[in-house]
C-alpha cells in the first residue's frame, strides 16, 4: 500500500467515532461514504495499527490514509468538450447515452481526469461531478477539482443557488406557459416551463420546444412533470403515451445552461451550450 495522506488530531473536547471525526480531513477522500469504505477495506491506519469502524479518538492520535497498489492503471478514454475550467471548478458537456458516476467503467466521472488540468492548490482532488444528469440527457455538468470547491458548490446547489436551463421537445397540446407543482416522490417539486414553439405533427398531432426550468432537484422531475401534464417528453422510454414513443434518436432533454455565483472569485458566471443537432432538425429556426 502506498501512503496519501496523514493527518494529527487536534485536543478533542470529547472522544468521536473515527468514521465521524474523518469526515473531510482528507483531500483525496473527503466523503462519509468514501471514508467509512476505506477503513473497511484496511486502508485507514490510526497510530500505525489498522483501524476499525467503531473506534474512538480521543485526540492526538496519527491518523494515516493509504491507496491500494495497483499494477495497471486502467483509463477510460473518452474525449470531453471543456467549456470552462479554472483552478477551482470546470463545466463539460456531456453526452447523452453515457452514466454520470456509478459502478460502470464507462462514467463521466472515470473520464475527466484525461480531459482536465489537474488543480494547483494544496486540497487538489480527482475532478468530480458535483450534480448529475442521466443517462439518456445532455447537456452542461458542473465539476469541482478542489475538495473545498466540491463542498461550495454541493452547498450552493442545496441553497438552490445554482439556476440551471433545460431545453426539450414535448409531445401533444400545451399551454404556452406555466408552472407544474405536482409532488415527486411524495415531496414537494416545481417546474416553470415556457412554449418557445409549436408545429404540427401526422404522429404525435402536435411538438413542442420547450424550456424548463426546475426549482427543485428530484430524480427524473422534469421528465415526470411533463408526463403527468399530458406532455411527455419525445423519446423518453420511461414516461411516455402508449403508441406514441420514439426509439430513434433518445431523449429530446438537454441541459443548456448553468447560472451561479463563483464560490472563489464571487463572480457571475453563465454557461450556454446550443441545442443538439437533432434538436436543430425539429426546429430549425
């Protein structure tokens, strides 16, 4: 095994479990979950002997972090469009037919090491996705390459301080605007859409280009939204119309912009990516 990290803990008021105190004091495993699955693995030394989950510390103690050796390094190479990257944090765009993070070997997550500079400062981390986008969507992915940056922007997300754009093409009649408050997985969720245009259709009667916006973050709520109003989205194999889904050309949902205020530089910052080519078929105006 091969040492990266060591950290000495500070006089404690009263003794913690070391899978608590742990949280954060490593750069290269900042995470609850990634920590408590490195002292399962053997990785996590506390005063040079292997550590246990329910261990306490009482302070002073030598914490070491290890990496499992391995002979061959197996890379995922897959080329990523950068659309900004910095010290801190960078925006790729992803896209759609391709996980996020996950088991898999074929992420996002296991591609962004190849296609981004590694970051100067001192808490410099694997770059990471600090939000997800699925499977079958595209568009703009918010990455962090610092821990610190990782943490801001996971926090500006849950302050709902990051105002993100989807784009997609709907099917059948809609209202040209409104507001959807239908409940996601029993919690509460709203998503603002606006009707830019409309042509008529000999298989689907009428679609749409449509921009959303959510206010809140549940899994597949724009897509659950739309299919509840009678509107779901072209090509969705989950929410869908009987005899009226696409298998062609995948989900007509893409993530076309990123508004926020950078956590570092306190800057405003705005990210645009143009719709995908097959968007551009449908609608070429």
């Amino acid at each position: 095994m091969n040492l990266l990290e060591s950290h000495t803990v500070p006089q404690l008021e009263k003794p913690i479990r070391l899978q608590e105190y742990g949280i954060g004091i490593f750069s290269t495993n900042p995470t609850r979950s990634g920590f408590k699955k490195a002292i399962k693995k053997g990785l996590v030394f506390v005063n040079g002997t292997r550590a246990a989950t329910a261990l306490f510390i009482n302070g002073g103690e030598c914490i070491e972090l290890f990496q499992e050796e391995s002979n061959t390094k197996k890379e995922f190479v897959f080329p990523l469009e950068v659309i900004f990257e910095d010290d801190y944090l960078a925006v790729i765009l992803k896209p759609s037919g391709i996980v996020v993070s996950g088991n898999s070997f074929a992420t996002i997550a296991n591609a962004l090491e190849q296609n981004l500079k590694k970051s100067s400062h001192k808490d410099a981390i694997l770059p990471r996705p600090v939000h997800r986008l699925d499977y079958p969507t595209s568009g703009l992915l918010l990455i962090g390459k610092t821990n610190s940056a990782t943490i801001a922007l996971t926090k500006l997300f849950e302050e709902k301080k990051i105002e993100k754009t989807y784009h997609a093409v709907t099917i059948g009649k809609m209202d040209s605007s409104g507001e959807i408050n239908i409940p996601v997985d029993n919690k509460e969720s709203k998503s603002i859409f606006t009707v830019l245009q409309t042509i008529p259709s000999e298989k689907y009667e009428y679609l749409n280009l449509v921009q959303l916006q959510p206010k809140t973050g549940r899994r597949h709520q724009l897509r659950k939204h739309l299919y509840e109003i009678g509107a779901p989205i072209l090509g969705d194999k989950d929410y869908f119309i009987e005899g009226l889904i696409s298998y062609g050309n995948g989900l007509y949902l893409h993530a076309s912009q990123l508004e926020f205020i950078h956590p570092f530089s306190n800057q405003s910052m705005t990210f645009e990516k143009e719709l995908p080519k097959k968007f551009k078929r449908i609608f070429p105006g």
